[in-house]
C-alpha cells in the first residue's frame, strides 16, 4: 500500500506519517515543498503520474494565525486553492481512488449555532479575519464531493478543530494562539516580566485538539468501509468534524498556560484587538458514532507541547 502523505513536514502531516509507520504492508511517500511544488499544476501532474500512489493524504496547507491571515489574504487563498485543486484533481487522473482532505473549522459561518455540526456549512457569514482561508477550505470539500458525485472517487474530508502539540508553529507573528500564548508566557517568565497582555477581550471560546488525536481521527475515517462512512454522511455534504467536544475562553486558556509554564504575573486582556469568532466548537457526535473520540485531554496536552518546545525551540534559540 502505498500512502501519499502531503505536507509530511507539518505537524499535522509528521503526525500522521508517525502513525502510518506503524502499519506493516504500508510505504509513505513524501516530497518536500522543494522537491515538489504542490502549487505547480504540471510537477504535482507528472510526480502522481510517476509513483502512482494507493492513497492520498492532503495535510499540506498555508496556515496561521489572526495576524497572518489578516496579513497575507491573498497567498492564504491563492495557495490553499492551488494546492487542493492540483492534488486532488491530479489524484483522479492518475487513478487514485482513495484520498483525505484535511480542512479546518473555519469553513463554518461567524455566527454558526454552536456547537457547529456539519450541516452549518454555507449557511451564513464568515469570520473576516480568515475568510480567504475558509473559503480555500470550502473548495476543497466541495472538489472532493464533485469528485465522489462525478467520477464515483472515495474522497473524504475532515474537519479539525484548533490543533497543537509537538511541531507547532511558535512563530512571534504568525503562529496560532496556543503555542503563541506558549511562547510569550515562556519568555515572559525567562525575562521576569511582571505582565503579560493577550489579544482582544479574553472571552472568545475555543477548543483544542492534540496533534496526536488528530492524526489517529483522520487514519480512523480513512480506513472506514464506504458504506459505513457513506452511512454517516451525504453525497453533498459529505465532511466529518474532528475535535474534542470541549473548548475553554481564551483567558482560561492564557491561565491554563501560565500555570504549566510556570508564569505568575499578571494577565492582561487587550480589548483593541480582534477577538475573531465569539466561540469555535465542533459538534463531533458523528465520528463518535462511527466510534471514535479524543484520548489526550487539554491540560496534559499543553505539558507535553511546552516540554516539546523546551526541548527543541527554546533550545535552538538559546543556542
């Protein structure tokens, strides 16, 4: 079996080739983004043309944070949609009949009833802050469906919540906010500062999956028999949530975070920055019925992500 994994070099895709490694009959296939375009319409054409792969894994994307989404609309859109358009199409020429696309939360509208179950999708308004990115995500589900309606392909997607864990990005400007908060609350304490502001309002609720989760969900739903997923799903609105079940404000979570690090100054709130949506969580009663659910709670998760990143960030930037 041979499993093309995209974006192997992100945290989600590293995930998921560490889980694969595990199976026996299982060859991963992988390219770095120097190796292979995925924006490339012709090098993702002859590379799948070339190695032929079984299955097809979509896990490479352009991601960030409020800051960065709200910085660079345009390559946040013109990549995503690229990137799926290229892969997905390009899967199905080269005779692939299996293949997962991972999207994001994000697709459903600002104001979605929460939680946000699967048919809220297109159903309103989206958060401006990142509506290019949503709508990139949007497409792929629907390039998946098309596929599926047209050609009779098995494309899935799935739909996770806010991740984290080993491999984040803990970039200053566009990274995401728990690793960010990660990371400021960590220098913060290195430094001695006596205060330690957080964007917006504080009261934005938010739910978190572990990394590690995330990649055993999407294995999970890959390897479902069609008519077991197709019985949990539509033709047209054929996605399935990934998350917790559980989200937290961000000021809980600010608290949570100082508290592993070790940080005990003062938390501010900064209302003149974007809060984003009022409340992201995933309605995940599907997958559960199907059988699955997350195993690494919040707490335990934010350990591991902060002693990942004493042992590799922290370090390289010391060193």
């Amino acid at each position: 079996m041979k499993v093309y994994v995209a974006g192997h070099r992100g945290m989600v895709g590293n995930a998921i080739c560490q889980a694969l490694a595990l199976r026996d009959g299982v060859k991963i296939i992988t390219r770095t983004s120097e190796e292979l375009d995925l924006t490339h319409q012709a090098a993702v054409r002859d590379f799948m043309a070339s190695e032929r792969p079984d299955q097809v894994i979509l896990a490479a994307a352009r991601v960030g944070g409020i800051h960065a989404n709200t910085r660079y609309p345009a390559q946040f859109i013109y990549e995503n949609l690229m990137i799926e358009a290229n892969v997905i199409h390009q899967a199905h020429e080269a005779g692939v009949q299996t293949l997962l696309q991972l999207g994001s939360s994000c697709i459903y509208p600002k104001f979605a009833p929460q939680p946000m179950v699967e048919d809220a999708l297109l159903t309103g308004k989206l958060e401006p802050t990142n509506e290019p990115y949503a709508i990139a995500k949007i497409a792929g589900i629907k390039l998946c469906e098309s596929y599926n309606r047209q050609y009779g392909r098995d494309y899935r997607s799935v739909m996770p919540t806010n991740l984290y864990g080993p491999g984040d990005n803990f970039h200053p400007e566009n990274s995401h906010v728990l690793p960010a908060l990660i990371r400021r609350f960590h220098e913060a304490k290195m430094s001695g500062l006596p205060e330690v502001k957080i964007w917006g309002t504080g009261t934005p609720r938010r739910e978190f999956l572990h990394v590690s989760d995330m990649a055993k969900a999407s294995l999970f739903v890959l390897d479902l028999p069609k008519e077991t997923y197709d019985r949990e799903t539509d033709p047209m609105l054929s996605h399935i949530n990934v998350g917790s079940g559980k989200d937290v404000t961000i000021l809980e979570l600010a608290r949570m975070i100082a508290r592993i690090v070790g940080y005990d100054g003062k938390i501010e709130t900064d209302p003149s920055k974007p809060d984003g949506t009022p409340r992201k969580l995933l309605d995940v009663s599907r997958l559960k019925r199907l059988g699955w659910s997350a195993d690494i709670g919040l707490e335990q998760g934010i350990a591991e992500t902060y002693n990942w990143y004493l042992n590799t960030v922290s370090t390289r930037q010391s060193g």
